[in-house]
C-alpha cells in the first residue's frame, strides 16, 4: 500500500505503508570456506557478550591474540569439507526455507531472511522490509530451543537497528517452539521418514542438541530444560518404533564444547564412544535443535561422529538429515507463523 493524503504538497514524496513481513533469522556462517572469511566471521560472532559472557577485558587478549591466528585455519578446513557449489548449506537452506515461506503466505505478507552474525544482516534485512511497506513485522528466530546465546542475542540485533531508526515498524517475536505439538510431530514425521529410508536398524536414537556452557544453566538460562523436553516428548512420539531387538532406545547429549569451561553433560562425542564401547554397533544420530543443516550437523557429526563412532567398534552409523525444507519442516513452520501473524493478516 502506497499512502499519500490529499493534504500534503503535491510534491510529498509517497510513502509506503501498511504491509506485514516476516524475517527468518538463523545463526549465521562465513561468506568463504577460506581462513579470512571464517577469521571475520568468527571475531564478530565471539565478540558477543551473549555468546562469550567473560568480562572483554579477559576475553578479547585471549580471542584476539591466540583464537582468531589459529582456529580459522581448522574451522575453514571444516567448512570446505560441507561447502556446496551454492554456497554454505545453512545459508543455502534458510534462503530456500523464506523462498518457501513467502509461496505458501502468498502476496499478503513478505518474507525475508538473515543471519544473525554474517550477512545477510539483520539490520540490512529489517530496512529493506520497512522501505517495502512493512510497518509491522514478525521476527522468526529459528532456534526451537531459547537461549541467550541464540533467541536473545537475534532480538538485542534488532534492538540495535530500531534504536537508529525514526520510524520503527511494529514488531512481534515467534516464542521458541520446543514443546509445540507441531514441532514435535514435524521431527516424528521427518525423522521415521529418514528412519524407514536406512539400510540398517539403530539400536539407538542419538539426540544430539547444541551445547552451551554450564554456567549458563546455573545462572537461569532455560535451554536446556528445553533440550530436555524436547527429547522426552520426541521419545514418547516416537514410542512403538523397534531396533533390531527389540524397542528403539533414545539417549540425549550435547556436542560442540569450546574451551576448559564445563559444559552441559553428556557430551556427544563421550556418548559415541560409550556407545560403541558397550557393544552398541549401530546408531543413528539426530540433531532436533538445528532448524537446518550446518557445520555442526554436516561435519561435527557426519563426518567426526562416524568416525568416533567406529573406531570404538561401532559399524553403522547414520547421521539424519535436519526438518530443512521437507514437508513436515515447512508444514510445521507455516503454522507457527501464521499463528503469530493472527491479527495481522
């Protein structure tokens, strides 16, 4: 809708108003599998105080002076073992996700897309809505499971945006979706799919969610209650399906741990080998908290957990696809947010 009242000079500028948008906001990724692209992405991302809750004062020396002069170089090896010829697979993914989106809300509503460190920007994504029309716009935070390091850190974004802007768009946020039947039923759906589709029977379901410090969890952070009913409900949907001897057995862990701080237990790679140790020779893994598939998910577990997995005696291993942009995925993700646009649209 393009506003213009027959009060103004004739020679007002039209302004445009009235539309709704949505933007789709995912974690974020280097542009390059290259060490200077993974180096810029990553001193933006261990920059935020929400990611890395250490006083700057102490952290920045050590980031500054030791990570960023050595982890790109490994994190860039990661990165060029997933890279597709479109570009990273979470970005890829997220843009195919809104492109979706936007055919199944039609006309009536736009839909974007960002990242949360990387591009495209938060910032660039919100204006580009608000000089489209968009003065009311719901921020979609595709982290089903809150975390300061994740939902929040997307919100403190926006917020930066809107304190710059004269004219600020009406603004809602999808809560975080753990525990909503639709999300649980999406996983269900999607995951005996990939299930059905294997060549082998898991003994064992392996939900493997992003860690985070334990610190976190102490001082009030929900995300790993969240993780937690994310798997007991998840479990009892999924109840009935067999292994080779009988009912599947599902474990929960926590992958990715970073430094020497102690960090939410168990921890998937600890898991792996236990498994494989006790005698467990085939597993299938799963990774419930990413709405897309990633380096945690494509390389950290593919590639690394088959690896631990049969080295410890393991022999088959499957490490299960993210709701992407299945049926089940978008079905789910549809609803929620024409939920949240109720009113609007």
């Amino acid at each position: 809708m393009t506003w213009q009242s027959s009060n103004l000079p004739s020679d007002h500028q039209p302004v445009k108003c009235g539309q709704v948008g949505v933007l789709i906001v995912n974690l974020g990724t280097p542009e390059a599998p290259t060490p200077s692209a993974v180096k810029t992405y990553l001193k933006e991302f261990l920059s935020d105080r929400r990611v890395v809750e250490i006083p700057p004062i102490a952290w920045q020396p050590i980031l500054r002076g030791i990570i960023l002069n050595t982890r790109p170089k490994k994190s860039a090896h990661a990165y060029s073992q997933i890279w597709s010829e479109e570009g990273s697979p979470l970005a890829v993914i997220t843009k195919k996700q809104a492109e979706g989106m936007q055919q199944r809300l039609g006309e009536g509503v736009q839909v974007e897309w960002a990242m949360r460190y990387g591009k495209p920007a938060i910032a660039d994504q919100l204006q580009k809505l608000m000089d489209d029309g968009c003065d009311r716009i719901l921020l979609a935070p595709l982290y089903p499971q809150y975390s300061g390091a994740t939902t929040a850190t997307a919100v403190d974004k926006v917020a930066d945006k809107l304190r710059d802007m004269r004219w600020q768009p009406a603004l809602r946020t999808m809560p975080p979706y753990y525990d909503d039947p639709a999300y649980i039923d999406a996983l269900s759906k999607d995951l005996n799919a990939q299930l059905d589709s294997l060549d082998f029977q898991p003994e064992v379901l392996l939900l493997s969610f992003h860690g985070m410090p334990q610190r976190t969890l102490e001082l009030g952070d929900p995300y790993h209650c969240h993780c937690r009913k994310t798997a007991r409900l998840l479990e009892a949907k999924m109840a009935g399906r067999n292994g080779p001897d009988g009912p599947l057995r599902f474990e929960t862990s926590f992958q990715s741990r970073f430094g020497p701080a102690q960090w939410l237990e168990p921890a998937t790679d600890d898991t792996l080998e236990r498994l494989a140790t006790e005698g467990v020779k085939n597993v299938a893994i799963a990774a419930p908290g990413f709405s897309a598939d990633c380096l945690e998910t494509l390389e950290e577990l593919a590639i690394q957990g088959k690896e631990q997995f049969c080295e410890e005696g393991g022999e088959n291993f499957a490490a299960l696809s993210c709701l992407n942009t299945s049926t089940p995925g978008m079905d789910m993700l549809e609803q929620l947010i024409r939920r949240e646009l109720s009113g609007w649209t």
